[in-house]
C-alpha cells in the first residue's frame, strides 16, 4: 500500500497513503498552494531575468486589484474569460477536450461583427440579439468540425479543434485586411465601426458592461444543467465512465456533438461580448489568448461553474497586471509563463487528493 | 514552368518537412512508451529560442542545437515527472507545457526578436549522391541536419522493432502491468522515452532558428508541433511513415509559400490555412483507415502505470 516509504528519523516513519475520498479542505488547497509556488517559482525566473520580483508582483497586484480603474478593466477583461472558461469546463466535464475556444471566440466575434455591419441603422432590441444568436451559432458551428468526425469517427478532436483556431485567426485576418477593411482606416486592418445600437451598454462611467450579466446567467444557467437536469447528469456520467455512460444507454455520440456545440456557443459568445462591447468593430489581434486562458481556468475552477467565475477574476487580474508591469519592462509573456506554471502545480498537487502524508511513530519492534 | 520550379518545390519539402519529422519522431518515441506529450509545441519553441541565444553567443551552431535538446529534455522532465511519477491526466500536463513554453520562449526570447543568426547551418551537397539525376536536388542538397534524420528515423525504426530495448518500449506502451512483470522497469522506459522524445522536439525546433530561417519570432513554430502529433497518428506509429508523412506536410507548406510568391489570385491568407486544413483531413482520413484496418495506438497510451492498481 505504500508508494515510497523514506527513513527519516529513527522513531518515526513517513509514508504517502491512499485516500478513499479527497475532503473538501484539500480541493480547495490545491489551487491556492498552486498559485503560491507558482508565484515563488515564477517570481525566480523573473529575478533571473534581472527584475526585482516583490516589486513586480506588488505592482501586478496593486494595478489589477487595488485601483478603482484597475478593478474595472479586470472585471472588463473577465467577461471573456468567464463565458469562454464555461464553454471550456462544460466539454472538460465530459472529458471532452475542446482546445478550440480561442477559433471559436473568433468565429463568434466574427458572425457578430457581420450582423453589426449588415444592420448598421437597425434599433438595439434587434441588433443586439441578433448579434448575440449569431455569435453562439457561428461558435457551436465552428466547434461541430472537430465533433462531428470525433462522435462519428473518434478523430482526435484534441488536434483537430486546436489547428482550427489558426484557420479562424487567418479568416478574421483576411476579412480585416481584405473585403471588410475600412478604406478610411488609413490601412489599419479595422472594419468600419459598429452603430451605437450594436453596442452592449456599459455601467455608468466605466468599461464594465452587460455582457457581465450575460456571462453570470451563463453560470447559473449551467450550473442548473450540469448538476439540476437529467441532461446534465448524463455528461457527467460519460465523463466518469463511457462504459457505464453506454451500458446505461446513454447516447455518447449524440451527446458529444451537443456539449462540443454548447462549449462552443459559450466561446462564440465570449467573442461577440467582447467584440460588441469593447472594440466595437472587428480588429485583428482582438483576443489576448481568451481561449487558451480558459484552459487554465476550467482546470483550476475544477469544470465547476460558479468557481469559473472566481479564477476567472484572478486570471484577468494577472493579465491586467502583467500589462501594467510592460511599462517597467517585463515582457508580456510573462502572463503565459506564469499561466502555464499554475497548471503545472495544480496537476502536481493533485496527487494529494488521492495520496497522504503520513508521520506515524515507529512501533519498537 | 520548367521541371526545376518542381524540383525546387520538392527539395523546399523536404527542409519544411524536417522540423515536423523531427518533432513527430520524439514523439512517436514517447507514445510508443504509452505517454502522450501534447507539450511539443512548447518544447520546440524553447528549443528554437535557446538554440538561437547561444549560437547568437557563441557563434557555434552546434553548441546551440546542444543547448536546445537540453532545455526541451529539462521541460519533458517535468511532463514525466508529472505524468508519470505523479499520475497526472497527461493532456492537461502537455497543455500547460505548451502553454509554459511558448511564454517562456517569448519572455527570454524578447531581447533576440529581429536578430539575424551571425551562424546558420549551411547547406552541404553530398558529392556524388548530390549529382544523381532529380534526386540529388531533392534530398542531397541540404545541410548536416537534414542529412541527420536520414540516418536517425531508420535507426529509430530498428532500435523498435529489432532490438531488445525497441520491444521493450514496445510492451511497456501495449500494456505495462506485462511488461513489470517479466521484468522491465517501466517508469524507467518512460522516463527515457518521454526525455529523448522532448530532446528530438526541441532539435526540430532549434532547425528552425538555426537552418530553416536564421532569425527568432514569436511563437514562430505556429503549430508545427501539432502538425507532428499528427503526422505521429498518419505514421501509424512507425518511424519510416514518419519521413513519407513530414515531406508530405513539408510540401503542403512549401506549396502554400511558393504560390503567395508566386501571386495567383488567392489570397495568401486563404494560402496560409492550407498546411492545418490539410493536416485535419489527412487525421481524418486516417483515422477511417486504421478503424477498417484494426490498427492503432499503443493500447496504454495516456494511461498512467500504478502497481497499485494492477
């Protein structure tokens, strides 16, 4: 029963355990501890790179955190992170790997930036919803090219959602510098901008929009499915076992295709949020990696709905923190850097919802 | 258009193709040994970018394609490590090396943006091959590296399938509860494989720097690692389809390069989505195949080992 067993001092032992059931105090650790080593790992490097890490961290924080403009931009930045941290949580619950997120949010942003520019003297009250259909039809379309051969064929949609995100980056990137550049951008690769009625209203005097209401309904709608519908208990079934989930009669292929679509939908929403709210017009280069982000955050948040909005908030703060520290020189990947390390804690610490440390004394024999 | 635009077409597929067969042969190594490593994109960036800093420093390719199988081992380290000792969902894991590795390879990579390589590895006609008729052009007219896989893949091939550590790999990939019992020790084969398979990802993308285009960018490998998980796949698992496969998606970019050169009425972006529509429809393709054919992955493949759980 023992993994590694070490003597540490002659009278007492210490061994790693199997656990029957992980207790709620560890799960919610695990992130946590992963959060610090990564800021003491990270903060390593960063010294390495000739920075002074408590500096930098302090300033990341302050900014993200502590400022009134700041708080803002990190919740703005949040509204993307969580609709696409949802779609990516919902698929991941299914163990279903959509890596797509980042394609899909760009598809999403682009049906949305059509409907803005086809519509240009329409009111709000249709605009915008049509804006908001088009965006999640055009993400769940997007994210049926890899289900469909998966639930049909069992193609890897690992691979097959991930290259997608480059042929949609290069279609936004041909639209913007091709049929849709507008000729009196002075060459900048920008469609024309979108009508006041195809913009989200913002809270007040700041950057904080709707899409923010959008984003929690989209949490609570999802919560309701995953764990409150009959639905919902079939994905997480399939996700615990598609043994049981077919000897039971579920319908795995129908359902893959469904929660592909639906994760998609949400990242297709994510990118017409940010697009109808924020640039208001479609832009190449609009996402900072929301998709790939929103790997990070379902991973951390566990594919629970309501934890997704939470990491969501911490992720963006690290990403409005990181850009405010590009002033000082600390390159923008950084963000990565640090993103990429988390997960490595996070799977590492793991281990410990399913293993104990143990310090027993030694029986005298 | 005379045979040599062929010609050159040709041999540009096969120095596009070198990188990817590079990266697919490590990881075909790995996953052989059952560990899928998704982090090959993140390995090859490292790769590329370390590689590139101590040419730039030492003026001495060599050292730099040394410096980058090292750093990329270092980060399979982590994967194994992860996967491996600490039984971590393996997709997860290579994420985050993808992830990790495409910041890190930005953040030290920062200061080398726009620096041309003051070495690169030059191409080497081999004297008589080279003057064969088509083929010379095609395959002997590159540098060392690209002669490099040439020897490596078939030596890859018979280390798997004719040597004893070959088969070994083979079993502790096909089913590892086996393999512990007759003996072989296969955390350790895992180890090995999933570190070597990192180095050889790194190598790929040290071509990148140091051959293929002497200079460093951003995230300048753009998905050839995916391409190289696969190509893994369309190989079958088998390092001699790996070389047929990579020339194949060598050519598909070539192709897509050569004809924005050549300014048809396509748009290059159109051009560009090429090289990753091709490679979903050959997976897909493939895939159809081997399910009629009954072949496939190695059956442990993605599944941690626990002695525990036999």
């Amino acid at each position: 029963m023992l993994v590694a067993q070490k003597k540490f001092n002659p009278g007492y032992r210490i061994r790693w355990e199997k656990r029957l059931v992980s207790t709620p105090l560890i799960n919610f650790s695990i992130p946590v501890i992963s959060i610090i080593m990564t800021l003491l790992a990270g903060g390593a490097v960063i010294a390495a790179m000739g920075f002074d890490p408590i500096f930098i961290f302090q300033g990341m924080f302050t900014s993200a955190f502590l400022s009134f403009t700041g708080l803002m931009e990190t919740t703005v930045k949040a509204i993307p992170l969580i609709l696409a941290g949802l779609g990516v949580a919902l698929a991941f619950k299914m163990l279903l790997w959509n890596i797509g997120a980042e394609g899909q949010l760009h598809m999403g942003a682009f049906a949305a930036s059509g409907v803005a520019l086809a519509l240009p003297d329409a009111p709000a009250y249709i605009v915008l919803p049509t804006m908001i259909l088009a965006g999640m039809v055009a993400g769940a379309l997007w994210a049926s090219l890899p289900a469909i051969p998966k639930a049909y064929l069992g193609v890897n949609e690992i691979i097959t959602s991930l290259l997608l995100n480059y042929v949609a980056i290069f279609w936004i990137d041909y639209l913007v510098f091709g049929p849709w550049r507008d000729p009196a951008a002075l060459g900048f690769p920008i469609t024309k901008a979108f009508g006041q009625a195809a913009r989200l209203p913002m809270f007040g005097d700041t950057r904080v929009h709707t899409g923010l209401l959008i984003a929690i309904a989209a949490a609570i709608a999802l919560y309701i499915i995953l764990y409150h519908s009959k639905w919902g208990c079939e994905i997480r079934v399939i996700g615990e076992s598609q043994g049981a989930a077919r000897y039971a009669g579920m319908n795995i292929r129908r359902n893959i295709i469904l929660v592909m679509m639906l994760s998609g939908a949400l990242a297709g929403l994510a990118g017409m949020v940010e697009i109808s709210a924020i640039h208001a017009r479609l832009q190449a280069g609009f996402s900072p990696g929301f998709g790939y982000t929103a790997i990070i955050i379902a991973s951390l948040a566990r594919m629970h709905p309501g934890w997704v909005i939470l990491v969501s908030f911490l992720m963006s703060g690290l990403l409005v923190g990181g850009f405010s520290m590009q002033i000082h020189g600390l390159p923008v990947a950084t963000v990565q850097m640090l993103q990429g390390a988390i997960l490595f804690f996070l799977l590492g610490g793991n281990i410990l919802t399913r293993y104990r440390l143990t310090i027993r004394r030694k029986k005298v024999a | 258009m005379d045979y040599t635009f062929y010609l050159a077409v040709l041999a540009a597929a096969v120095t596009a193709g070198t990188p990817i067969l590079y990266a697919a042969l490590g990881e075909l190594l790995a996953e052989r040994s059952g560990v899928l490593n998704l982090g090959v994109e993140g390995m090859m960036l490292v790769g590329a970018i370390v590689g590139f800093i101590i040419a730039v420093n030492t003026a001495n390719p060599w050292l730099g394609v040394g410096g980058a199988m090292l750093a990329s081992g270092a980060l399979a380290l982590i994967h194994a490590f992860l996967t491996i000792t600490l039984q971590a969902n393996q997709v997860v894991s290579g994420l985050a090396l993808t992830m990790f590795g495409a910041g890190f390879s930005s953040f030290i990579g920062r200061p080398f943006v726009g620096i041309a390589a003051p070495v690169s590895f030059q191409n080497i006609p081999i004297p008589i091959l080279s003057q064969i008729p088509y083929l010379g052009d095609i395959f002997f007219r590159h540098d060392p590296l690209v002669y490099l896989t040439y020897i490596l893949a078939p030596l890859m091939w018979f280390l798997l399938y004719w040597t004893r550590p070959g088969l070994n790999i083979q079993a502790v990939g096909e089913d590892p509860a086996a393999a512990d019992a007759v003996g072989i020790n296969v955390k350790l084969v895992r180890y090995l494989c999933v570190i070597t398979g990192g180095m050889f990802a790194g190598l790929g993308g040290a071509y990148l720097t140091l051959a293929f285009a002497p200079l460093w960018l951003d995230g300048m490998t753009a998905g050839r690692g995916w391409i190289a998980i696969a190509l893994v796949i369309f190989a079958v698992w088998n390092p001699l389809k790996a070389i047929a496969g990579a020339y194949l998606f060598g050519g598909v970019a070539a192709m897509s390069f050569r004809m924005q050169i050549l300014e048809i009425p396509v748009s290059p972006f159109f051009l560009q989505m090429m090289p990753y529509l091709f490679t979903i429809m050959v997976l897909i393709i493939v895939t159809i195949q081997a399910s009629v054919k009954r072949i496939g992955a190695p059956k442990a493949l993605g599944l941690a080992y626990d002695r525990e759980d036999r």
